[in-house]
C-alpha cells in the first residue's frame, strides 16, 4: 500500500471538495477603473486645479484730508492776505428800519445805532485831558519863568501868554455797548498815508487786536461810495468768551474809518442785520 504525505492528502481532499460543489471559491473582487478612485483630500482639494489662492486683503480705512495749516503770524504785525484773499461781493441791501435809532457822531464821521446802546466818547475824554495837562504845564511854564526873572533882578520885556495850543485834532475813537447782550460798536478814525489800502487797514486793526481770533470770511464790496472791506472774525475774549467780529474798514481820500462790530457768537445770526444796517448808515462830516 502506498504511502501518501500529508500535503498529498490535503491537495486531494480540496480538489476533491471543489469538484463535489462542497468548497466555493471566494467571489472574485470588482475591479475599479480610474474614474472610480475616490479623491484624496488635500488642502487644495476644494479649488479648481487651475487656480491660484489669494490672500484677503483688510480694507484700507479712508482718513479724512489734513488741512493745510495757517502760516505763523507776528500778531503786532498781522498779515490777512497771507490767510484769505477777499471775494468781491455786492454791497448788502439795508436789511431794517431804522426808525427811532440815534447818532453815534464824532468830529469826523458818523453812523446810526439801536437806542439800546450807551455811547462814549474816548477821544473826546482823552484830547480834552490831555489838553487839559498841557495847558496846566504852560501855564506853570509862564508862572516859574516869571518868579526866576524876578530872583535874578531880570524884569521881562513882555508879559508872557500862555502859548496856543490852537484847536483839538479831529479824531475819532468812539464806543456805544449794549449791556444786556455785551455788543459793542466802535467808530474810529484811522490817519492814512499816499497808497493806503483797504488791506493795509484791514492788517492794522487787526494787529491791534487783543483778542484771539480766526478769520472766517473777507469780503471787497462793490458799488459803494468808498472802498470798504468786511471781514468776519471768531474770537475768543478771555472775559466774555466765544464771540464774533465784524470788522468794516472804510478808505476815503484824506482819512479813513474802522467800524467795528462784537457780540457773542449766540447772538452773531441775531445782530448781523443790526450790525449791516449801521453801516448803511456811515457818513462823513466835513
């Protein structure tokens, strides 16, 4: 008898399930095709091959436009065409009725004010003070000459006079304030030289300002009986506060005119009429 091995017996014992349907070969597996191949997910899986990422940008925010800053003024010494040049405008219809106002009338000029208004002379006060001065020291001049003369044993050939001071120059420096609304109006007259100009006024008045101020408008008038400018001042008084200025300069052949006009800034929209209907009103004496 035949001696099998033991991998002899197991190949025919498989062979011999197999073809008595008792062993099943296992199912062939499907096979995929390439359209088939699941993608594998990678950091670019969600772009089109083609394209190229772009990094998100942060808006830019829009900053609004520095302003030019004003150049530096030697306050004694103000410069107005270095900030603004004026704009020529026609000369305002008189917006009011002035019925009932009265005269603010100096030596050389004079304007209309509301009846609310007091009215000082500073000129006046001050000429006549300082006249005053001058003739008391003339007069003391005359009297200590006349007691020396008499010391030395010198008699005078003539009595002397006190000399003629002649009369009192023509000047203008008036103030009319308002003292429930702390307004003012101020009429003063201004000597002038050969080529003065409604600027060269307009640079005088202000250097001599003593409030702070910012110009806000300048305005050349046309088709008025003098060359005048206007200009529109914010100030701020160390006293009162916030307020506004309306400075007219008036140019006439042999003299000039500042007319000035201040009230708190609150109330600049309520006088500005007040104050452009007085102006109307400005007439020279002669």
């Amino acid at each position: 008898m035949k001696k099998y091995s033991l991998p002899v017996i197991i190949s025919l014992g498989l062979l011999f399930g197999s073809s008595c349907g008792l062993l099943q070969p296992p199912a062939p597996q499907p096979q995929l095709s390439a359209t088939d191949i699941p993608p594998m997910a990678t950091a670019m899986s969600k772009l089109p091959p083609t394209w190229t990422p772009v990094p998100t940008l942060l808006p830019t925010p829009t900053l609004p436009p520095t302003p030019t800053p004003l150049p530096t003024q030697d306050p004694e010494n103000y410069r107005i065409e270095l900030v603004m040049t004026p704009v020529a405008a026609d000369y305002p219809v008189d917006p009011l009725d002035r019925t009932g106002w009265k005269k603010l009338e100096g030596k050389t000029a004079s304007i209309s004010i509301p009846p609310s208004y007091e009215v000082l002379d500073f000129a006046g006060i001050f000429i006549e003070l300082m006249f005053g001065v001058m003739e008391a020291f003339a007069e003391g001049f005359t009297e200590l000459a006349l007691d020396l003369g008499e010391v030395m044993g010198v008699t005078p050939e003539a009595d002397l006079e006190t000399p003629d001071l002649g009369e009192m120059p023509e000047i203008d420096f008036l103030i009319a304030l308002e003292e429930a609304t702390k307004s003012t109006i101020i009429l003063v007259s201004v000597n002038i030289t050969p080529g003065t100009t409604t600027e060269d006024l307009l640079n005088q008045a202000l250097s001599n300002t003593d409030a702070v101020f910012n110009p806000q408008s300048r305005e050349e008038y046309r088709n008025v009986p003098y060359p005048m400018e206007r200009v529109i001042l914010d100030i701020e008084d160390e006293e009162l506060g916030p307020g506004k200025q309306v400075i007219y300069v008036i140019l006439d052949e042999k003299m000039a005119w500042n007319v000035v006009f201040t009230t708190p800034a609150d109330l600049f929209e309520q006088n500005l009429p007040l104050f452009e209907s007085a102006i109307h009103s400005f007439t020279t004496l002669e």
